[in-house]
C-alpha cells in the first residue's frame, strides 16, 4: 500500500530543517507521533530516510533521493493550500482563542493586531480566564487554541508549543525605593506586603514552589483575582509585587514603580500555544497557529545567537 501524504508531508519537513522537534511544531504535533511516522515511512519503504546521532539528523542516500522528489511536490501542494484558504477563510471565518491576562499582556495581543491588519475581515473571539479555565474550554472544544504561561498541566494528546520566554521582576511603588539599594532575599521580604494572586491560580503555584525552593512559605498580605489589579496596587504603595517585564516597563519608565533587586533568581516562565493535534481547523485558525509558531522559532532562533541563553523550564 502507497505511503499516505501526511507521511511525505512529515517528511518533507524533518528532511529540510534536519530536526523532529521543529517538524513537529511546524506541523502543531508532538515530536513522538513525527518520529513514529517516519519509522513507518521507512518501514513501507523498505529503507532508512534518516541516520540519527547525538549531532542532529541527516539524510541517508535514500533519504536524499526520495527528498528531491517530495520536496516540489509538498511545496506545490501545500501553496495550493494556501491559495485556497486565502480565497476561502480568511476573506471571513472565526478564530476563537483563549488567553490569560499574562499571555494577553505579554504576547498575544500584539499578535492578534498584527493578524487583523492583515486578514481584517476575520472575527477574533477571544476567551479571557485563568489557566485552568482556558484550558477546560479549549478540552470541551469551545476554543481553537489556548495561550497560556507555566505551570500548568495538560494531558495527551494535546501538544503543547513554547512561543516566548516571560521574565519576572519583583517591584515596589516610590514608598519602597529605598529597597533598590539594598541586597535582599526571600526571607527579607517578610518585612513588607506582599502582593498576588489568589491560591486559585497557576501563578500562585509558580510563586509558591519558588519560595518552597527555598524553604520559605508563601503568603500574601494583598491576594487579588486579577492580574491586571496587581500593578495599581504596586503603584499606590500597597505592596511588593512580582510582575513580569513587560507588564511592568511602561510603570518602571515613569518611576511610577521601581524594580528591587533580589538575590535568589525568579525562574524563567514561557507563554506557551496548546492544542490538539487532531482537532481539524478553520483556514484563519491555522493561520494564526503559524503565525504564532514562526514567533517560537524566532525567539528559539536569537537565543542560539545569544552568548547566554535561557535554559527554561518544562511546560510540564
């Protein structure tokens, strides 16, 4: 029996960027299911395609030849694609995506400006809520995609993609700028209060095993249900606040809040696309899909050329 197309379209991909786990991006998998297409490929075949090593990936004779002809074929194929999802989805159609408030903030937005410029006849939907909320609607299918940032937790199959890394910095309003000059810890800031969000929320868990990590317990002095309440507080001298970058830059320009030094190092959180692999999507939902994929590989791409990049956590 013929290999099927999703196999040489597979293929296609892994061939020409020498790499599974970017294929799999590209093509909103999981770099297991890639991987065991192409050993059924290979095994329909009757040859190796690949020779894998600690080094990458490179195509064996086989794989070479076979490349010269799938190559033209999916190229034409999938601009066919394109063209009709041009003429069809993205004069019109819907894309639904849930976000939280952080991955609005620090990505997504953005994003969607860019996306409406360019195909404005597309209706955006969008599902604002926590983690877990977005995540439930996107498993009951009222959502195409979710963007979320870690922790958080998802089962198989739904694949889950990092697009960008968010920073984290602790901040305090002008009552607590003398702070800025000072060497201080976790445990100093028992001192003053302190606030975030509400136990409810995956940001709550971020914070608490970051002080857990250092045998310290959590507790807010201020707990809030929104992110977007956090800053305002910061700034009328309510509290200390860990904020990421973005949010806080605009505040931090005007010297409306201040960034305090901390000794102990935040960890690194990403703003991460989920979706299920087997979910069939609109032309203009697929288009955003790509958009946002592309954003990862972009950000993937400037920290290799970064003489020190980030080394982030798992999605998990």
């Amino acid at each position: 029996m013929p290999a099927s197309f999703d196999y040489y379209k597979t293929f296609y991909f892994v061939a020409k960027y020498k790499n599974f786990t970017r294929a799999a991006n590209i093509l909103l998998s999981s770099q297991p299911s890639v991987t065991r297409s192409m050993q059924n490929l290979e095994s329909e075949l009757g040859c190796r395609l690949f020779i894998r090593s600690h080094h990458g990936i490179a195509l064996t004779p086989e794989g070479e030849l076979l490349y010269r002809y799938v190559a033209p074929a999916c190229e034409r194929i999938l601009r066919g694609e394109e063209e009709l999802g041009l003429a069809l989805g993205l004069h019109g159609g819907t894309v639904r995506v849930g976000a939280t408030e952080t991955a609005l903030h620090c990505l997504l937005l953005d994003q969607l400006m860019l996306f409406q410029q360019e195909y404005p006849d597309v209706k955006i939907r969008i599902s604002n809520g926590t983690t877990f909320n977005v995540l439930t609607d996107l498993k009951e299918g009222r959502i195409d995609m979710a963007v979320v940032p870690t922790p958080f937790q998802i089962e198989k199959p739904f694949a889950v993609t990092k697009l960008r890394p968010v920073r984290t910095i602790l901040v305090g309003g002008p009552r607590f700028q003398s702070l800025c000059g000072q060497d201080n810890t976790l445990n100093d800031l028992k001192q003053y209060p302190l606030a975030g969000l509400s136990s409810a929320t995956m940001a709550h868990r971020f914070y608490e095993n970051f002080f857990a990590s250092h045998g310290l317990t959590l507790q807010y002095d201020i707990e809030l249900a929104s992110a977007d309440l956090l800053l305002p507080v910061v700034i009328h001298n309510l509290g200390l606040a860990f904020l990421p970058e973005e949010l806080a830059a605009q505040a931090l320009e005007q010297k409306q809040v201040f960034s305090i030094p901390l000794a102990e190092k935040i960890p690194v959180r990403h703003i991460c696309l989920v979706r299920h692999p087997g979910q069939p999507l609109g032309a203009a939902s697929r288009r955003l899909s790509e958009m946002l994929v592309s954003l990862s590989c972009d950000f993937r791409n400037t920290a290799a050329g970064s003489s020190s990049p980030d080394n982030p956590e798992s999605a998990g």
